[in-house]
C-alpha cells in the first residue's frame, strides 16, 4: 500500500482504486481496511492527505493525493523520484506552515495545479527542471494562468530545483519562478500553532 502511495504521490488516488492495487497481488484486502490502515498511517503522521478543491465532497474525502511527512521514506520506495520528492518536500512545507486542514490544496477540473492556498490565494506549480522539457514547462504555466480564471489567485508561482528566471509576464499575470532552496528559506517562519510536526 505505500509503496503504491509513494509511487502515486503526485496524483489523486481513492480508496477502492488502492483496495484493488493491493489486492492484485495476492492479498486480499477491503476498502475499509484500506480506509483504516490510511487514517492508522495519517494518525502517526507517516502520510498528509491534500483534497481537491474544486472536487464535490465524495471525491474530496476519498480521492485525495497523500505525501509523506518525511522525503527521506519517501525516497525509499522510489529509485528516480527527483520530481516527486520536490513535489513532497513543497507539500509538507505548505502543510507546516499553513496548517493541514482546509488551507492547502491541490486543484483538478480539466487542468490541474500542485498546489492552491486559500489563506494566501497563492497557486503553486512544482517542477523539477523547467530547462529539460519547455513543452512540459508551457503546460505548468497554461494551468497557472487557468486557474486565475476559477479561483481568485493573487500570487502564481513555480518551484524548480534550481531554475531562477526574473518573473514571467503572461496574459497579464506574474508567475514567479524560484529555486526550492530560495522558496524554503522564504517560507521559514513557520506558525506553530497549525504545524503538522
């Protein structure tokens, strides 16, 4: 089940689609006992559960996207999972500053956002390295500038690994590129009363 979590740790998975990876291999398992383990391993702060804010309620308690609460597990179960552990490390810090309940989202109608701030109004792509695939690199803009169109967003940001770019213009919209070391130390002062460590 983690490993399946670990591997899918960019993506929305539901609690029956895990039931039915897990039992695949052998072991037969109900979607209950999946919901158990999930809020057993939620509980240990082991996994972070991140809802879709544009999903109708059903979706958002059961299809949410799970991070790990330490990179270091996560890297366990992944031999090349440099975008994934970037994606993570973004969400955990998200978390800790924000809070873990009703602050930090992920966004998934038609196109999709890593990540959406309600307290800030802040939408956050993560990307590994923008120079190896400008087309991949167009379509994180794309779903940056469309989520302006939904939600109100007063800042767009993308977060690479070391990529820095003075602050694109499109369509009218700033989007802010900026490195992970840069983003972390920007969001340093972290508020204890909603941290999730």
């Amino acid at each position: 089940m983690f490993k399946k979590l670990a591997e899918s740790v960019k993506q929305p998975l539901s609690f029956t689609r895990i039931a039915n990876i897990v039992s695949s291999t052998g072991a037969k398992v109900g979607t209950q006992t999946i919901i158990n383990y999930l809020e057993y391993a939620k509980d240990a702060w082991l996994i972070n559960p991140i809802q879709n804010i544009a999903g109708k309620l059903v979706e958002k308690e059961t299809s949410p996207k799970y991070y790990f609460t330490d990179n270091s597990i996560l890297n366990l179960f992944l031999p090349d999972g440099n975008t994934s552990l970037l994606e993570n490390i973004a969400a955990v810090t998200l978390l800790r500053k924000y809070g873990r309940n009703d602050s930090v989202y992920f966004y998934n109608q038609g196109i999709e956002v890593d990540f959406y701030i309600s307290d800030t109004y802040t939408a956050i792509q993560a990307y590994y390295n923008p120079d190896n695939n400008p087309g991949t690199f167009d379509r994180e803009v794309k779903a940056l500038l469309k989520i302006t169109e939904v939600l109100e967003c007063r800042k767009l940001q993308i977060i690479t690994r070391d990529t820095e770019e003075q602050t694109l213009v499109m369509s009218g919209k700033e989007i802010e590129i900026i490195p992970v070391w840069k983003w972390l130390l920007n969001l340093k002062e972290i508020n204890t009363s909603k941290s999730i460590a």
